[in-house]
C-alpha cells in the first residue's frame, strides 16, 4: 500500500542557468534525503534488477560509455559512472537532448541525493519551465522512497496509477508544479510568466 509518510519529492527545488557543451541549458535540481546507505541507493539507482520495481523497465549496456533505454521513455549515453557518487546520463527523447546528474553523499546517517536535469532554454521551457522535467522526477524520488522504506519491495503499478489519479495524486502533482514555478522565480524568472508555466504543467499532469 502506499505509505503516506513516503509521498515526498523533493526537499529541496532550485533552478539555475548555466554554460554546458557550448549552450546555455536551465538546471533543475531536486534534492533528498533517504534513510538508507550510499551503497544500497547506488544499488536501487544502476541495478537493472532494481530499477523496474520503483522506475522504469530498462535495456542496454549500464556501464561507462554504454547505451540505456527505458521502456516508453528516454534513452541516452551513460557519460560518467563513479560508484557510489556520481552518474550522469544524455537524455534523449522525442529528438531533442538533456542531460542528467546524479550525485550522492552522506547526509547524518543517511544518504543525500541530489538530482540535476540540465534541459535547453527552448520553445518547450518557455512553455512548461522547470516543472516539465521536475514534476515527473518528483514522482520518481517518491516512488524510490517508497521503495527503500519497504526493504526493497517493488512499488505496484496498479496501485500507483490508481493514486495517479485521485484527489491525493492531483494535489501532489499541482502543489509540485506551483512549487518548481516558485524555484524559478527566485532563480530570477519574470513571475507572471513562470505561474502561468506552472499552471500548463499542472494541467498536463493532472487535469480537472
């Protein structure tokens, strides 16, 4: 069952323009603490075995320089793999190319992860902003919470998908929007523009 004390995303949303291979690219960060072991997190995040039971079904070489391909969703290059502390990944789907950084460490006696999706300053963002990539990504974090807090049980895709759509999931999602449009204000974004973005993002994960 879902565990309403695990329905967190991030703890930590920041937003921020940078250089990265010759392009200006928004990074959208999310942070969290998990009550686990650096050695166990790695594990729930390059596991192939693991990896279907809070994320995705997974294909391809998980090693530095190999190719990955989630089931339905994005594939890539797995770029840098320094166990257990840092992974990045290209992110390419729909034709376009993002990038994705992993990095872990000790956080009291758990583990700090801390996620960037670092994504083109393009017509998409202008559109949806931080939320586009951020909301699913806290979906995600959740999902992998309620995987570690269950001893590594896998989290049920009926289950999930059925509280995708109830009130409880609609409000996680929308509160998740309006919170990454707030990121981006304080990342300096005009503010108008950024809630009406986070109100298209809302509407796109969980509409009326």
């Amino acid at each position: 069952m879902f565990d309403a004390g695990a329905r967190l995303g991030a703890e930590v949303r920041r937003v921020e323009s940078r250089q990265h291979e010759g392009q200006t690219v928004k990074v959208v960060e999310a942070t969290r603490v998990y009550d686990t072991d650096a050695a166990d997190l790695w594990d729930a995040l390059t596991n192939p075995e693991r990896i279907p039971r809070w994320f995705l079904p997974v294909e391809g070489e998980l090693k530095l320089g190999g190719r990955y391909q989630l089931k339905g969703n994005a594939g890539g290059t797995i770029t840098r793999c320094d166990p257990p502390a840092a992974l990045d990944l290209t992110w390419e789907f729909g034709g376009g190319m993002s990038w994705v950084a992993v990095r872990l460490e000790p956080a009291g006696g758990g583990t700090r992860l801390v996620l960037e999706h670092l994504a083109p300053e393009n017509d998409h963002w202008v559109q949806y902003g931080p939320g586009a990539v951020g909301v699913g990504w806290e979906l995600s974090l959740m999902a992998l919470g309620m995987h570690l807090a269950s001893g590594g049980a896998p989290v049920d895709p009926a289950e999930a998908a059925a509280w995708s759509t109830s009130a409880e999931g609609k409000a996680f999602m929308r509160a998740s929007a309006a919170a990454w449009g707030e990121a981006d204000i304080a990342a300096g974004a005009d503010p108008e523009a950024a809630r009406a973005a986070a109100q298209r993002t809302a509407a796109f994960y969980a509409p009326d």
